[in-house]
C-alpha cells in the first residue's frame, strides 16, 4: 500500500503526517522545535518541488509513505488519479493508493510562517511561526494519519482520497482525560 500525504507546499504539515506515521514524531506529547525542525524536508522545499513525490519511508507494517505539495494547483491529484486510471486499464497492477489531504490541519501560524520563510526567505519570523503552528497542530495532524490508516485498512476501493475537511484545527477539541 502507498500513502501519500499532500497539502500546498508539501514541507510542513504533510511532512509532519508523514512524520508522525512513520512514527518519526511522538504522539504522546508536543513535539520539541528540535523535533519539528528535524524532520528531512520540514521547511526545506520550494514552489520547484511542486508536483515531485517525495518518499520518507516505510511504516510497520511495509506500507510506503510519500508526500507532495499541490501549489495553488486543484489538478494535480486528479491529474494522478487519471495517470494510475490509465495503468490499470492497461492491465497494470496496481497497489491500494490512499491519497490523505493534510490541508485541513493548517493554523494561521503555520500559513504565515510558510509565506515568510519560503516566499519571501524571512526565516527568523517565518520559523518561529511554522514552529507555533506544527505544536498547535500537532493533535490534529496525529488524528487525521490515524483517520487516513483507518480509512486504509478498510476501504475495498484501490484508490481512495481524503479531503479531511473534519481536520481543521479550530475544529478539533483536545481529547480530555
């Protein structure tokens, strides 16, 4: 099975699903900004990586996990849904594709952060943002890769995509124990 996580850019909130499914993260507190800033592409690629599918690994069960940033794009996951359409009809096998937009998860920090330190290059107010924003979504983030696994383990469809549109930070309540 492939997972691909995406979102805009590619380097910050799908790069943390992709992190926290590969278990590269920990679930169980927030994230230090040592943690966050150490996660292979957090913050590292550009409008030129748009489209590129990025491989971070496999989780344990063998299953592979990749990211890649739409940009302001609506066709680039369509576009690919199309392209394994045509694999398959030419009798190609292909492996159960879970596509799991990470979008949703995005605060306003981490929105602004990306804009100052991947657009305009100000790091030292676009990294303390996106820093604020990945431990504000943290929760959030760790839910929707549970959704997206779940969602996995029992779809028949080959091919299944995930808007998450539930997966708004401002609409997640912190589990309360």
């Amino acid at each position: 099975m492939l997972y691909i996580y995406n979102c805009f850019a590619g380097t910050h909130s799908s790069a943390l699903a992709a992190a926290y499914h590969l278990d590269k993260l920990p679930k169980d507190r927030e994230p230090t900004k040592e943690e966050i800033l150490g996660i292979d592409i957090f913050n590292k690629l550009t409008p030129r990586d748009f489209g590129r599918i990025i491989y971070h690994g496999k989780d344990v069960d063998g299953n592979k996990v990749y990211t890649v940033g739409r940009g302001k794009s609506t066709a680039v996951i369509p576009a690919l849904l199309s392209f394994i359409s045509l694999l398959e009809e030419d009798g190609k096998a292909i492996e159960k594709i879970i596509f799991s937009n990470c979008s949703p998860t995005v605060p306003i920090s981490m929105t602004f952060g990306g804009l100052f330190s991947r657009r305009f290059g100000i790091d030292f107010i676009g990294v303390p943002l996106l820093i604020r924003g990945a431990k504000q979504a943290h929760r959030t983030i760790i839910q929707l890769v549970e959704h997206t696994k779940a969602v996995a383990s029992t779809t028949q469809k080959n091919i299944e995509v995930l808007e998450n549109e539930k997966y708004k930070v401002s609409e997640i309540k912190p589990d309360v124990k």
